[in-house]
C-alpha cells in the first residue's frame, strides 16, 4: 500500500493529529461507494492547511492519508462503540446522514478490511504512540491535541446547530481539569464563537485511548464546526476569510497548551 500518514517532527511536546484529513481510497472502496459517497462530504476538510501554522510554534503533525470511509482511525481495533445513540464505525456503513455508505453487495470483504487495520490503522497508530512516548522521554510530559471538524448541522447526529469549538477531554479523564478550564476560557475570550466542552463530542478513541493525565499525557480533542472556516456543501471550498480568525482562535488554544504544561511542569 501506498504512503498512509504525513508526519513530521516538532521541537515541543505537543503532537496534533489529524486522523480524518485523509481522501485517499482503495480500488474495493472506491468501487463500492454510492454515488452521494464519491465527493467524500464526511471528511474533516483542509484541516492540515488550516493547522498549517503548527510548524511554526514548533508541534509534531501526524495527518492521515486515506479516507475515514476506508478505515476510521479515532475508532478503537476492536470496533467496540464509542458514543451511545447514532455513531459510526472503525469500517463506516452510512454516511453522517444515516444513508448506506456502499451500494448492495459491494462493501470491501473481511479480508480487505483485515488489510486496512494492518496497513493504515495500525502505522497511524504506532506513529502516534511513538510520537507521545518520545516528546514524554524528552520533556517529561507531552499533549496531545486531536483535531477534527464536522459540518455545523446534521440531524441524524445531532439536534441543532452544533457550537463552533467542541472540545472533548473524555469527560475530565483524558486531560488535567485545569487545562481543560484554561481552554475553555480562551474560547469564551472569542464572543464571535461559541463553544462547549463534553457536549455531544467527548473525545474518540485517541483522546480516550492516549490522554493520561497520572502519566502525564494529556489529550484534548477539538470538533470544529466546518462553518467557520470553509463552505460545508460540495465542492467544499476553503474560505481565508473564514478560516483567518478561526486560526486565531486556534492558534491560542495551541500555545494555552504549551502554556499550562510550562507552568505546571516548570523545574
């Protein structure tokens, strides 16, 4: 299989991953996709553009390559579910709208689906737990922040509109409550926005799975609505006009991050 992840090494303890930036398919997948699936609307669009700034600050980037509708990376090995009510899962079977994702009888087999939890999955996975071990060896501490986005209005998800800025720390568990408070806060210093934290995204399998705050790793995953930096429907489209405060925004969070730790883990 060809190239499956985009990583490159920072210089600060903070890792940002983007497990479902990825377009690519496979011949099995692409070929069994119905028509509504083919211009890929579930994906968290231009996020490694968006987070283009985070070489500068000195962050590790660990971006996927193929498309969640290949194989979910923030989903568990095991496909167990992660969220109660409508979800999707580590082999996608509908769209976020709740339509089937394959056209009858053309889902990839086992065997293909076996190939992509070895092939993709697995390689995002260790890189990733590499990565944190790594930035942990050397600082003593990492963070982990896990960046996603989702169009703002999807009812079979969701009731509403969903807030810009959904932050998710398992509930507390994946990250130290005061971190959690200071980013928050942030959001809040942006009135244009608005925000949650644990609402209806609590953070997926990687910000459950890697953030441990006793060992200090410590995980914080962000859904931002697509609304406030592209154009939600086919084709689309980034919008500078959008995104450009939007990072501003995202920019302080990343450097509240780096902040926190510095402050809580000074000699």
């Amino acid at each position: 299989m060809d190239k499956v992840l985009n990583f490159k090494q920072g210089r600060v303890p903070l890792l940002i991953s983007m497990p479902h930036a990825g377009v690519r398919l496979t011949p099995a997948v692409e070929a069994g996709l119905i028509p509504a699936a083919k211009s890929l609307p579930d994906t968290d669009w231009h996020i490694p553009q968006l987070y283009d700034f985070a070489q500068a600050l000195g962050a590790s980037t660990l971006a996927a390559e193929y498309s969640r509708f290949v194989i979910d990376l923030n989903r568990p090995s095991d496909d167990k579910p992660l969220y109660a009510g409508a979800t999707t899962g580590l082999y996608p079977a509908t769209l976020f709208d709740g339509i089937p994702l394959f056209q009858e009888g053309l889902e990839p087999s086992k065997e293909e689906r076996a190939t992509y939890l070895e092939q993709i999955w697995t390689p995002y996975h260790r890189t990733l737990q590499q990565e944190l071990a790594r930035l942990k060896a050397e600082f003593g501490y990492a963070l982990l922040f896990d960046a996603h986005s989702i169009r703002s209005v999807i009812p079979h998800l969701f009731d509403g509109k969903l807030p810009d800025f959904n932050l998710g720390t398992f509930n507390g568990a994946s990250c130290d409550p005061q971190l959690a408070t200071q980013l928050e806060a942030i959001c809040a210093r942006h009135g244009d926005y608005s925000h949650v934290l644990n609402g209806r995204f609590k953070g997926g399998h990687i910000t459950r799975h890697y953030g441990n705050p006793a060992e200090h790793i410590h995980a914080v995953q962000l859904e931002l609505g697509q609304c406030t930096y592209m154009e939600e429907f086919e084709p689309f489209r980034y919008r500078a006009d959008l995104a450009e405060p939007t990072r501003v925004v995202l920019k302080e969070l990343l450097q509240g991050l780096l902040g926190w730790a510095q402050g809580r883990y000074a000699a």
